[in-house]
C-alpha cells in the first residue's frame, strides 16, 4: 500500500462513525432485548460493535432502548459511546436519529448504520460499505442480489434530510429511496447473509 493510500485509509477510518442500532425490546421474542441475546457465548451488542471495529470504525455510537442498564451491566463495550433513546419503542427511526444527533458536534463526516439483530453480516461486507465513503454527501448501502440492505453510509450532509423522514421502523428507507440514484449500491451476498433475529423461529441463527 502506498503512503498516499494510506492516508486516505485513515482519514476514512476517522471520518465514518459506526453507529450500532441495538434498541429493540425484543416483542415477538417474549420481551427479551435483541442487545442481550447470546451470540458466540457473548451478547449480541458486544458482537456487533465488534464487527464495526473490526470493519475499521474508530468511534462506535451504540444505541440502547430496551433495558438500557441491564446492556450497560452485561456487555463489554469499551470504548463505545453509548446513547439511550427514551422513546425506543416508537421504532427504529427515533434510535436513528438519537444516534445521528450523537455524532453532532463530532469530527464524524458520515455514518455506517449496522442492526444489532443481523449477526450474519460480518467484518467483511461493513467494510466493503466503508470503502464507499468519498465525503459528507455520499450515499451507500450494502447490497443482496441487487436488494439494498444494511449497513448504510449516511454522509453528515443527508442527516438533517433523514431527520425529516424517519418515522416509525422506516428509519432512512424513505429517503433513500427518494435519492436512489444518488445510492451506491455494493454487493455483498457473497460475505454476509441479512436474516434478522425477529421471532422464536430466527434464534436458530445464533450461535
């Protein structure tokens, strides 16, 4: 790797903040939180900040809801800055934007959005969505046979726009769907598997 490139590996390793959604109550999981569930003899929090990490996000923003203090006593996340939403159970697009909001006033120039509950998406499809990165305005997202998918690149200059349109469980679906040109699509169904851990049935998925 030369020196130039390498420069430009670290100015987007500082750059892109990881912002884990992990939030989720768990409903059609009995009440369990999805942050708490065992992944690997961990909990499945400590996972995915592990798989940001691992991606190359040095700040990692981790968003709690669901028995927010029984995560912060359970799981190892050192390093992370982690971020309560009060109104967790309005859906997925409150914890978006509580985590947006947390990377104001940060030297972060975009986000790299990962769900708490897709264990199947590895080190290798997040940093591909990394390497997506140019500056604040670009859009990207991972990318199943042709399906956007998660994580997202969300550039700092789209935050306001997505504050606007996150809602319910739509998080930034709708605005990126208004700007689908501008989206970077990239492949990743041959690393990584997008299941969700949503029912009794998808705990199989654990290991």
């Amino acid at each position: 790797m030369s020196e130039r490139n390498g420069e430009n590996h670290d100015k987007r390793e500082d750059a892109v903040a990881g912002l884990l959604l992990a939030a989720g109550g768990g409903r059609r999981l009995g009440g369990r939180p999805k942050a708490l569930l065992t992944h690997r003899g961990r909990p499945l929090v400590e996972h995915a900040a592990g798989v940001l990490r691992a991606a190359g996000c040095t700040r990692v923003h981790v968003v709690l809801g669901a028995h927010a203090d029984a995560v912060r006593e359970q799981a190892e996340l050192p390093g992370c800055a982690l971020v309560e939403n009060p109104r967790w159970e309005e859906g997925m697009g409150g914890s978006l934007l509580a985590g947006l909001d947390s990377l104001a006033g940060t030297e972060a120039r975009a986000a790299l959005v990962l769900l708490v509950d897709q264990p199947g998406i590895g080190p290798e499809a997040v940093a591909r969505v990394l390497a997506a990165y140019r500056d604040e305005s670009s859009l990207a997202s991972a990318a199943y046979d042709g399906m956007r998918g998660h994580p997202v690149l969300l550039g700092a200059a789209h935050w306001a726009g997505i504050a606007g349109t996150a809602t319910g469980d739509r998080g930034a679906r709708a605005y990126l769907r208004d700007r689908e040109s501008a989206v970077t699509l990239v492949e990743c169904g041959d690393v990584a598997r997008p299941y969700d851990i949503d029912t009794e049935a998808d705990l199989g998925h654990l290991e």
